[in-house]
C-alpha cells in the first residue's frame, strides 16, 4: 500500500482534498499535513467539521506573514516532516504558497510530487497563484489536470509525462454535498433571504483588496446593485476595511456583509442567486456548476470555459462595467458538462496507486 502525504493550508484546499481523501484512503494510507496558512474556525476548523476531513496528522501553525515569510517556514517545517514520514508521494492542490511549499520541500528530497488542478494559467505574473503553479506544475511528476485546456496549456510548456486528465475534484465536493446543504443549511432564512432575490458576492485577490480606493469603488458599486447583495468577508478584506475605515460608506445599500460562511451555506448561497460576483477562481467554477451567471471582477481568469460557453463575464472592477454586466446578464441556453463527471478523485486515486512509488 502506497503512502501519500498531503499538504493543505487554505480555504479551497479543504474543500479539494475532501473528496480525494474520501477516495484516497479506500485504497493508500494517507497522512494529512495543514500547513496553518489559513488558521481562523470559518476559514478552516469548518471546513474539516462539514466535510469530514480526518484531523491533520500535522498542523504546522505557519500563520500569515510575507509570502516569503510564510512560504520559508512552511518549507522548513514540511521538509522536517518528509524526512520523518518519506512517503511514496507528496500531494498538493492548487496554487496557494501552501502548494508551492509541498512542491519545493519535497522536489528538493526527491520525493515525487502530484499536482491537482494542474496545468491552471491566467498569465498574469502580478498575481502571487501564477508562479505558485508554473513552479509547482514544472516539479510534479503526476499532473492531474481538471480541464482539456490545463492539458493542451502544460504541452505548451512541454510538459506531457505524467498528465492526465481527470475532471475537477471541485465538482466532486459540490455534488457530493449540494444535497446536504439543501438539508442542513439555514442560511437563506437566516439572511432573509429569498431564492432568485439576491446576488451573492466574494473579494479576496490583492489586486481588488490592497488598494483602500479600488476596494471602495467594488464596495459602493456592489452597493448600488439592484438586488441586495450577500458578501461573505475573506479576512484579507475585512482587515483592509477596517484598517482604512471604508465600512460606513460601503453599508449603504444593499449591501450585507457577513462573516466568511462554511461550505454547506456558501453551497445555498451559490445555488439560489440570481448572480454571482466574485474575484474567486473556485467560486467562478461552482458558479457554472450551480447554472447561475457570474461576473468576474477580473480581466482575466484560468477558468476560460465558464467565459466561452457564456456562463461568466470578466469585468474588471469598473463600475459601469460591473453595472452593465448585472442588468444586461443573458443566460446561455447550453450548460456542457465542462468539469468532468464528479468522479475525479477516484480518478486520481486509481493513477496514484497504480502509479506506485514513482520510477523517474
Ligand atoms: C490565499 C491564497 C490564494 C487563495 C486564498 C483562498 C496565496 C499566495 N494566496 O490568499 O491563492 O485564493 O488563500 O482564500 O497563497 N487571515 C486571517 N485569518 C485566516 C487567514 C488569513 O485573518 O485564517 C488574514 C491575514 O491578515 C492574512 C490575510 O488574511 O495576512 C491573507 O491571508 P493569506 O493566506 O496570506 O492570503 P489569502 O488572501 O487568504
Ligand atoms: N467558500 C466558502 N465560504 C465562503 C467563501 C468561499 O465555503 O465564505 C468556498 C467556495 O464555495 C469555494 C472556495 O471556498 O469552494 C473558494 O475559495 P476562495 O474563494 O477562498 O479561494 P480561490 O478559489 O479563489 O482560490
């Protein structure tokens, strides 16, 4: 039996790995390894709780800092851990300094590395997540590529040994629990709210958050929206709030700020909108999953399908644009399956074990 150390740290990873682990541990042992970037009860103990996730066999308590800060001590604190443990393949998800972290510290051991969500590109190298995956994706030895698209990109970059392609395990956690969140979550009563009535907002990406007077402009224009609009606060967005005091302005309106929800609620909240506005990668992907429209206050975005079937708009943060998008949204006729089948991580685990150790 193969022995698989994963790395998570952040939000979208718990809700990654859940699935996979579900699957994972039918047929390897796996040792669960929270790096401690994301440290708060609604950014991490929820997830673990909702989705049962086995407790971390190792919490590394990195905590927030500099991404050369952070990103330096969790490679020292995994490298530690992988000299203990040795297992036959480091596995990390996505694009966070978590992920690049598992890479780094276990390339440089020679422990094969598995890449889910490999192959992602939005080619814009002001965003931290870019160079997080060109690293990661060019040390991995499996790569698990959710689309075609991160396929044909990887062989751009001649990578070819070791990818495959395997659907997004990111529709396995949301068909998994869609139903569960119809029976357990409260949240639209909760917010009074009403299915259809509201949008659903999210804003974490530096680009939207660090700049007090960007960060207004979304808020305000959020604000103004024509249905009330629900924004679950990332604590990035919260703290540069608080600190430039742009809470009063922004509460004007329609707007209804609430702490960051666990994954049952955000699933209600996804499904019954009218309209998704977000600057999220994961929520642009459960928003096709859920057939509800979504705005992307970006100018680009790895997830290109959502765009070209018609699903989502990328905006930017202007306001007559985001405005524009909100009134004029025509909901394609066509949804294709662009995701796969909802059995990507059985996919992944058949590879992985088949794999073995691996043979360079
Ligand atoms: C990180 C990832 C990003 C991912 C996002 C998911 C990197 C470079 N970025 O961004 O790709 O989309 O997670 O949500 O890895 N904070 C808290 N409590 C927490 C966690 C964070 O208060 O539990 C605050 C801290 O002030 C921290 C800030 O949020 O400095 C940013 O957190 P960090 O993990 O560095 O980056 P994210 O913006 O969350
Ligand atoms: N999410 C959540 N509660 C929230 C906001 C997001 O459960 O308040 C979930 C969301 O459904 C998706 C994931 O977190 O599955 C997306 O994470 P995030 O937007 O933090 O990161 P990104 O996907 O942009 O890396």
């Amino acid at each position: 039996m193969i022995t698989t150390l994963t790395i998570v740290g952040a939000r979208p990873q718990f809700i990654k790995a859940a699935p996979v682990s579900r699957a994972l541990r039918c047929h390897a042992r796996e040792i669960l390894v929270h790096t401690g970037q994301h440290y708060d009860r609604g950014m991490s103990a929820i997830f673990f709780e909702e989705l049962q996730l086995p407790e971390p066999d190792y919490n590394l308590c990195i905590g927030s800092g500099s991404h050369g800060k952070q990103t330096g001590e969790m490679l020292i604190a995994i490298e530690e851990v992988l000299l203990k443990e040795r297992p036959d393949w480091v596995l990390v998800y996505g694009d966070t300094n978590s992920t690049l972290a598992g890479a780094l510290a276990a390339v440089k051991l020679h422990i094969p590395i598995a890449h889910i969500e490999a192959g992602l590109r939005s080619f814009n190298r002001a965003m931290p997540e870019e160079h997080n995956r060109v690293l990661t994706d060019h040390a991995a030895d499996l790569l698990f590529c959710p689309t075609p698209h991160a396929v044909d990109l990887l062989a751009q970059e001649g990578i070819t040994h070791g990818v495959h392609l395997t659907g997004d395990v990111m529709l396995d956690a949301f068909l998994y629990n869609a139903e569960l969140a119809d029976r357990h979550s409260a949240i639209l009563t909760e917010l009074g709210l009403q299915p259809r009535e509201y949008y659903l907002a999210t804003l974490h990406r530096p680009a939207n958050t660090d700049d007090p007077t960007q960060l207004q402009t979304l808020l305000s224009t959020l604000a103004k929206l024509a249905l009330p609009v629900v924004l679950p606060l990332h604590p990035r967005t919260r703290y540069q709030i608080e600190q430039h005091n742009l809470l009063p302005e922004s509460k004007i309106g329609n707007l209804k700020l609430v702490e960051p929800v666990g994954y049952l609620d955000m699933l209600m909240l996804e499904r019954y909108a009218q309209l998704i506005l977000t600057d999220s990668g994961g929520v642009q992907k459960e928003a096709y999953m859920a057939g509800v429209p979504c705005i992307t206050l970006r100018e680009e975005t790895e997830w290109i399908e959502t765009v070209e079937s018609g699903w989502n708009v990328l905006v930017g943060a202007a306001p007559e644009h985001i405005q524009a998008a909100a009134h004029d949204f025509a909901r394609p006729k066509d949804h294709p399956a662009l995701y796969g089948d909802g059995h990507a991580a059985e996919r992944i685990t058949e590879i992985l074990v088949h794999s073995g150790p691996w043979k360079a």
